[in-house]
C-alpha cells in the first residue's frame, strides 16, 4: 500500500504553501493524524517483512546445509547459493548415507518447516525421501528441483550399453 501524504491533505483541504500561522488547529490535528498514520503503517510493514525474511532465510539455510551434506558425501565442493546445485546424479543423491541426513537433521528441519509441507509423516514409507524433501522444500522457498535424462554409453565386457541417468538441478 503506498501512503501518499499529499494525498490525503488534500481530503482535509490543506495548502502546505500557507504559512503555518493561518492553518487552523483542526488542519494541524489532520496533519499530524496523517502523518501518524503514515509512520504506524510504515512499521506494521516493516515488522511483516523483517518477519518473513527471517522465516524464509532460515528455511533457505537449513536447505542449502543438506544439500551442502550431500555434496561433500558425494566428493563435490560446498556451494553458497540453491541455484549452484547442478548436474547432480540420481544415484548420488539417493546413496544411505544422504538418506540419512535427514535423520540427522530431523530437530533443525522440524524448526524452520512444517511437517505437512515436506511430507514428514510419509517419509518412512517413500523410498527415496531425500529427494521429495528437498522437491517440497524448494517449492515453498520459490525455486524448482527438476532433472534431466542424459543417455551414457557404457562399456562393460567389451560389449557398449546405453544407460538412462537423470542429473537434478535447482532453478529459480
């Protein structure tokens, strides 16, 4: 909401170019209400946003510490922001000991998420819960965890095969 404060002295028939001796007291009592309102509104807005950023910081933290765990379980460098986590394999992130992160991490998880929203209630009974817990946990922060089919050719016993691998990224 933008407070115009020009605006609204002119509901009350206010000429801010007279000199303040000729401006009734009424006319001062609507400019100070006016501006009184404009600074009550201000904070209510400040306090929501500052509110909100610390919400969404804390879950962007807590998501980019797991995925920070499974990166270094994998061999790969830490990373500073969603979006460097890229051209991730299935098969790395989907390994025990990330399925196990999740355990570890239940208390500061449970903190900044709510269970409904990254299906904790299921994750004993989805094979791969890592994976639909950091799908869940970017959508609620705005950012999009999807792959990409890649074909690999593989030589084995001399003989070439063709295997199908799916490589995660994280988008805004």
């Amino acid at each position: 909401m933008i407070f115009d404060i020009q605006t609204n002295l002119q509901k009350f028939n206010i000429d801010l170019n007279k000199p303040i001796k000729d401006l009734d007291i009424d006319c001062l009592r609507a400019i100070e209400k006016v501006i009184e309102n404009k600074n009550k509104i201000n904070k209510q807005n400040l306090i929501i946003v500052n509110n909100i950023d610390e919400k969404i910081k804390g879950k962007y933290d807590v998501l980019l510490e797991v995925l920070n765990k499974i990166l270094v379980n994998i061999g790969n460098p830490k990373i500073l922001q969603l979006t460097e986590f890229s051209k991730i394999n299935r098969e790395d992130i989907i390994k025990e000991c990330n399925e196990n992160i999740i355990n570890e991490m239940e208390e500061v998880i449970l903190e900044h998420y709510e269970k409904g929203n990254i299906c904790w209630y299921q994750r004993k009974s989805i094979k791969h819960y890592i994976l639909s817990f950091i799908r869940n946990a970017c959508l609620i922060l705005g950012y999009k965890f999807d792959y990409i089919k890649k074909s690999v050719v593989i030589k084995s016993n001399g003989i070439n095969r063709t295997v199908t691998i799916l490589l995660y990224s994280i988008e805004k």
